[in-house]
C-alpha cells in the first residue's frame, strides 16, 4: 500500500488531536497531567500512527465510503491496536481511540479540506457496512449495548458521530465567548458526558453510574457544581468516562484540520 505525504498528515493530526485531549489537564474522572506518565501515554499514542496512516491512504485509493473500504479498515484497525498493545505493554492507554480515530481519518482522506459535518457523514457511511472479517465474540460493550439499548461506539459511528459534532459546537462557541482553549476544551468534553450513553461505563457502574456522569457533567455547565467536585466525585466513584475522552480526540483532530 502506497501512503503518501497527505495520508501521513492526516494520521499526524489524529493523533495530534488524541494527545491534546489526553494533556488536557483538570479532566473529570479521566487521565491528564497530575497522575498520568504523559511520557508513556504519549508512546501509545505515536504507535498509532502507521496504521492511521495506512487507513487514509485507503480511503484515498478507494475513494467511496464502500464495503470494501469498510473491510480494509477494520483489518488495519485490528493490526493498530496490537502494535499499540506492544508499544504500551498492554495497559491499554487509548484502546477504543482507534475505532472512531480510523474512520474519521478516512472521512477525512474522501474529503480533503471538507467541513466536520461532510467527514462525519462519510465516516458515517463507511461504518454502516458490516466487516465480514472481524472476530464474532461478544465483547463488553456490544451486552451492554444490547441490555440497555445504548448506541455504542457503533452506533456513534453509524449515526455520523453526533457527539463529535456537539464537541466541535462546543468549541465553537466557548471561544467565539472569549473562553480561553483550555476551558473551551474542556466545555467541549463536558458537553459530550451530558448525553453519550458510554457502554464503558454502563458496564462498569450501570445506568446509575452512567446518569451520575451525564448529571454531573451539566451541573458543572450550568455552574452549579464545581469542577474539581465532579473530578472528586467520579475518581472516589472510579467513573472514567473514557467513551467522552476519545470523541474529544476527535474533534480536536477535525478541529486541527481547519
């Protein structure tokens, strides 16, 4: 597979935009600079970029948002997760990043210079199409989303990744407020935690737990909850809205594209 200068870029801003949201410091209940090793969490995510890369330069050879790309990619998605897999020895800094990262990297590779709303759309379209090639085990994610009726990941996808949508609303609008990017990033992933209905944390804590996020998250906007408080809350809780975190990634990455 030839990858070229522009696929490389993309890859390079995908994982750009991963790394500024795991920097992004205070995060409720997720890692950030006052407990995380940046360093490793920064190697973890560098491993990801060859496969990134290869995903783009897909896309640009198949140039429609097809069955065929879809197989392609999640080929390449399964072989990126087990070189990250190496490159962290196995903790799993950024597993999930891949799957919402690879497809909008490829939304982005059939579209070159497209608005959020076009790259999503495409990136939509692609994970409509069944992998016939991926392994059928139930994983955590795809019970709960069966048990609760939550989207998922999948859903996520499938729908054009509203909540990518919303974070890049979000942006938008706490800056054109004179929000400094720090606090406008991190409005941008509360307001993501207000309505994502994360399997990660359906399975972990229920719907109980899922609803202490999401109220949680809109008191802190609303500003009748400090931030700090929230943080205190879903660490004593152990709460890690990491569905949140990786669709932040996400609009950072197609935010870095503009």
């Amino acid at each position: 597979m030839i990858v070229t200068r522009e696929d490389e870029g993309l890859a390079r801003a995908a994982v750009e935009g991963l790394l500024a949201g795991v920097e992004l410091t205070p995060k409720p209940g997720l890692p950030d600079a006052r407990e995380a090793d940046l360093s490793r969490l920064r190697w973890s995510a560098r491993a990801l970029e060859p496969g990134l890369a290869a995903m783009a330069a897909a896309a640009r050879r198949s140039g429609e948002p097809g069955k065929g790309l879809r197989g392609e990619l999640g080929a390449v998605g399964r072989s990126t997760e087990r070189a990250m897999a190496r490159a962290d020895g196995g903790a799993g800094f950024h597993h999930g990043a891949v799957w919402p990262l690879g497809l909008l990297v490829a939304g982005a590779a059939l579209a070159p210079g497209g608005a959020v709303e076009e790259i999503t759309g495409l990136a939509g379209r692609i994970a409509t199409h069944s992998d016939g090639r991926a392994p059928r085990v139930a994983t955590p994610g795809s019970a709960v989303s069966v048990r609760y009726g939550a989207a998922g990941a999948k859903g996520e996808a499938r729908a054009g990744f509203p909540h990518v949508r919303r974070a890049s609303a979000a942006l938008r609008t706490a800056r054109d407020a004179g929000a400094r990017e720090p606090e406008a990033r991190l409005n941008a992933l509360l307001a993501v935690m207000t309505t994502l209905q994360d399997t990660g944390l359906l399975h972990a804590a229920g719907p109980h737990g899922l609803r202490e996020v999401q109220d949680g998250a809109r008191e802190v906007l609303a500003g009748r909850l400090p931030l700090d408080a929230f943080d205190l809350r879903l660490r004593e809780r152990g709460l890690r809205p990491r569905g949140s975190g990786h669709l932040l990634a996400a609009a950072l990455f197609l935010d870095g594209l503009r």
